[in-house]
C-alpha cells in the first residue's frame, strides 16, 4: 500500500488485556505468500489487500482461510468494493459453514500500521465484524533478512479505542458533560501456527514443488513469442495448401525429467532443512554468547580445562547482556545431554552389542512368529487329511456293502456281533445265506 507519514498508531499498552490469542493455519500463510508473489512479479500498483476467515472459540481465533479482495479508491482513502466483497464471502460461506470473517491482511512496516490502513479496518469494523484482527506482513523485514532463524515476518493486532494524549485528556475532563474523544488504535496479539494433516499434505507438495518454480520475466516471454511469429514455417502455394513447412528444432536440454525432478525436490527440500537447523544454531549461540559473564564463566572447582585459555580473552571484548530465560536454559541443557544419544559413543563395543540384542530381539520374535504360522498351517493340513481320509473310507463301505463282514464255518466259528450260529443260519432273523461245505456268509 501507499507509504504515508508514521504515525502513533500503537496503543501505548503494549500487553493485550482481553486475553486473545491467534492460531495462523499454514494455508493462509501460502495463500498470503502467492498473492504477494504474483503482485510484484507484474509490477502492480494497486494495495495487497485480502480477507481471512475462521472461528471464534472463546478467547482464541483461528485464521484458517484467506482470499485476495478488490478495492477501490474513494476521495483520499482506498475501501472495500463493498458489493463484490459481500458476495465472495458469501460464496466462501457457502462452501465453509462454520467459518465466518475474522479478519483481513495487508502490507506494512514493522513499526506498526499506518493512516492508510485506518479506513479500510474501521469498513471492516463497522459493516462485516465489530472484532476483526489485522495481519501485517512486513516485507522489509524479507528483504534485510532480519528474521531469518527467527519469527515470521509479521504481526498481528487488534484494534481498540483509546483516548488522546494525556495533556487532553485532563483538560477535557476539566469541562463538565464534555466527551472525550476516542483513537483507534493498534496492540499486538500473541499467535502460534498450528497444522492439521490435511494442511501437512498440502504444505509437503508445495516444498516438493518449490525446488522447480522458476520466474520468467514476461517481456523476454512476449520477445521470444512476437519473435517467433514473423519467422516463416513454410510456402503455401496457389491453393492455400503448404507444400513445404520446416521443423522447429527444440532445445530438449532444458527439460527435465520425472526422477530428476524428484531428485531436485528432494535435494532442495534437504538443503533447505540443513539451512533452517544452522540458522537455529547460530540463533542459540548468539543467544548463550549474550548472557551475562557469571553464566559463561566456568566455576573454579571445574575450570581446570580452561587453564590454556588466555586470562584476558573474557575480559577483552565485553558482549552485551540479554534478559535471562531459565526456561530456555534448561530446555538447551537438556537438548545437549540428548546428544550422546545421537552420536556414536567412544567405544564402539557397548553399541554394537546393544545393537546386536535389539537385532537378535526382533529375529526372535520373527522366527517365533513364522514358527506360529507354522503350526497353525500344520494343523489346517492335518484337519484338511482327516476330512479327506473320513471320505475316502465312506466311498469304500458304498462300493463295498459287505467288506466289513467275517467269513464262518459250520462250527460256529463266527463273530457273535453278527448274530449267525454253527448251523448256518441266523439268529438275529438278519437271513443269513447257506452255501455247500457248511460256509455261510
């Protein structure tokens, strides 16, 4: 937007009293970052100005959705189109039921907003929600690289109403029935980021994809096109059919394949993970070489290592103090005893033998499991042959009616279960058939 004078937009209570709090989504982030992109990539003149949406849920708001939004200049000030606004939120609401407006976004410096951003969040107050947040994004923090390894490069404030200067207010309350006149004002609200998984899918594509952006100046886009018209393709002769066209040689080094895009997705993804970690590093080593000289000096009872060092070396180069953080104290004291964990201790043996009985742990537990699926598959198998033998045996008493009957002699030697007698007949009535030699069956 316009740059104007500076002006005391702040409030002057610097902590907020009404116990907000801000959760920025990932998704407004990108959303905010692509219109900024495409806005100085084609030199555009008009403010950056958008809407964000979300929920109220007590004292928290969560900024989850955001749309670029149309304005239009009005006397000496640049508003809302109104008309257009109210539809493209209600089509946001249609689509996002529980979401409403919250807010809106736009550029300014990191001292706080400006004059020109006043008319636009009092249209916001007044028409669409009395509590709306502004979200400023400070580009000058990007281009100095101020905030590299640390905050993100913006703010968010919500408004409140407060009175002038101290000197007016008294001499209007001097003045009986006399109404003191309120400022909008600006005070900084505490957020943090939060992602949903969705969101992560989302966020994981688009850092795949950065490492193969690439900006194309559109002058040089519109040469190479106006270029490439006035070179002839071929002859046409009396009938209007071409009789001749030349092929256009295409330079193919510049086209990259699947897996190399892959690749360089991934190497940059790592780069730019390596780069973040160094500039954390450096962030907590700027902070630790801030602290006061009692925290970085050495006890006597341990500064036995210390005895190379040269005696004037602290004393030399005096470093500016910072405010003491106990917490953060302990939290670094504790990543530090987690690095021996990471790193190979000194003899190898104790890790290699603590690695060798996971290992043997887990093949145990595998061959365990195999023998397990082992039995049960044996113990199929021989159901699976009973019920087959069971069956094969039944086939043979069908075929077979009398294979399981005894063969007697006259004597009486048969088996009594059958019921037949020495002389051949039966004594069960079962009819038992005589045949010559005295054998009967």
């Amino acid at each position: 937007m316009a740059t104007t004078a500076p002006t005391s937009l702040l409030s002057t209570h610097k902590t907020s009293s009404t116990g907000l709090r801000a959760h920025l989504h990932p998704l407004v982030l990108l959303t905010l970052s692509d219109y900024i992109t495409r806005h100085t990539l084609r030199n555009k003149q008009t403010p950056i100005v958008g809407a964000l949406l979300g929920q109220h849920n007590g004292r928290d708001i969560s900024l989850e959705h955001a749309f670029e939004c149309e304005t239009i200049p009005s006397e000496d000030a640049i508003l809302l189109h109104e008309a257009w606004f109210k539809d493209r939120l209600q089509q946001y609401k249609d689509v996002h039921p529980a979401m409403e407006l919250v807010g809106w976004f736009t550029t300014a410096p990191a001292s706080g907003p400006e004059s020109v951003h006043v008319p636009i969040h009092q249209q916001v107050l007044h028409t669409f929600n009395e509590t709306a947040v502004l979200l400023a994004f400070h580009p000058s923090s990007v281009l100095q690289g101020v905030t590299v390894g640390g905050k993100l490069p913006l703010t968010i404030y919500e408004s409140v109403y407060e009175s002038g200067e101290s000197g007016d207010r008294n001499s209007s309350m001097e003045i009986d029935g006399a109404e003191t006149p309120l400022d909008l004002k600006f005070r900084e609200l505490p957020y943090g980021v939060e992602t949903g998984e969705a969101e992560m899918i989302s966020v994981d594509f688009v850092a795949r994809g950065g490492g193969n952006a690439t900006a194309v100046d559109a002058s040089v886009k519109k040469g190479a096109k106006a270029q490439a018209s006035q070179t002839p393709v071929g002859q046409v002769d009396g009938k209007g059919k071409a009789v001749e066209t030349e092929t256009k040689a295409v330079d193919d080094s510049s086209l990259l394949s699947a897996e190399d895009e892959e690749l360089i997705a991934s190497l940059t993804a790592r780069a730019n993970a390596v780069k973040m970690l160094h500039a954390r590093i450096q962030l907590l080593k700027s902070y630790l070489t801030a602290l006061p000289t009692s925290y970085l000096n050495t006890p006597p009872a341990q500064s036995t290592t210390n005895a190379t060092l040269p005696p004037s070396e602290p004393t030399d180069t005096p470093q500016p103090s910072t405010e003491i953080s106990h917490p953060l104290l302990r939290s670094i004291h504790a990543l530090l005893s987690r690095l021996p964990l990471l790193l190979p201790p000194t003899h190898h043996s104790t890790f290699r033998a603590e690695t060798l009985a996971e290992k043997s742990d887990v093949e145990l537990v595998s061959l365990l499991g195999s023998l397990g699926r082992s039995v049960k598959e044996a113990r199929v198998m021989g159901m699976k042959f009973g019920v087959v033998d069971s069956a094969r045996a039944q086939g043979r008493k069908d075929r077979n009616p009398y294979a399981g009957y005894a063969l007697g002699t006259g004597d009486g030697l048969m088996d009594d279960s059958f019921g037949f007698d020495g002389d051949g007949s039966a004594n069960g009535g079962g009819g038992g058939v005589q045949v010559e030699g005295g054998y009967v069956i």
